[in-house]
C-alpha cells in the first residue's frame, strides 16, 4: 500500500474522514460502495491517495482514468 500516505494508513477513525466528493460526482455506485472506501481523510483533497481503502483507492483512480480517456483529444492546429 505504498500508494497511500502514511497518515492515512493508520486513520480509519471516520470521525476524521468525509466522503470523496470526486467520487460521489462521478461514480454511479457510491452509495453501494462499503462505508469506509466512499471516505476520505479530512486533511486532504478529494484524491486518490486520501481514500482509506485500497479499494476505495483503486476506484477513484479508475474514475479518474475513464474521465481522461473519454475527453475529445486536443489536435494541433
């Protein structure tokens, strides 16, 4: 889980966690998702390295991949 900072790993205290909004907008099965991967820590942006879960992790990455790869390509002109 090197992917997650170090002060993540030990916080899965949800009274120091919100869910991600980046998630919440973008992925269709939030409310599904288990309580603990929708959670973020509160000291940090909505990224991917904030989730509490590996799983919550890979979720948001995958979200994140589908938004760049579904945008027009930029051409140069």
């Amino acid at each position: 889980m090197e992917h997650i900072d170090t002060a993540v790993i030990h916080r899965f205290d949800t009274r120091s966690s919100r869910p991600c909004e980046f998630c919440r907008e973008l992925d269709p099965q939030f409310p599904e998702r288990r309580p603990l991967d929708q959670m973020v820590a509160t000291s940090r942006r909505a990224v991917a390295s904030a989730h509490l879960t590996e799983d919550g992790y890979v979720r948001h990455r995958m979200l994140e991949l589908r938004q760049k790869t579904s945008r027009e390509p930029v051409t140069a002109a």
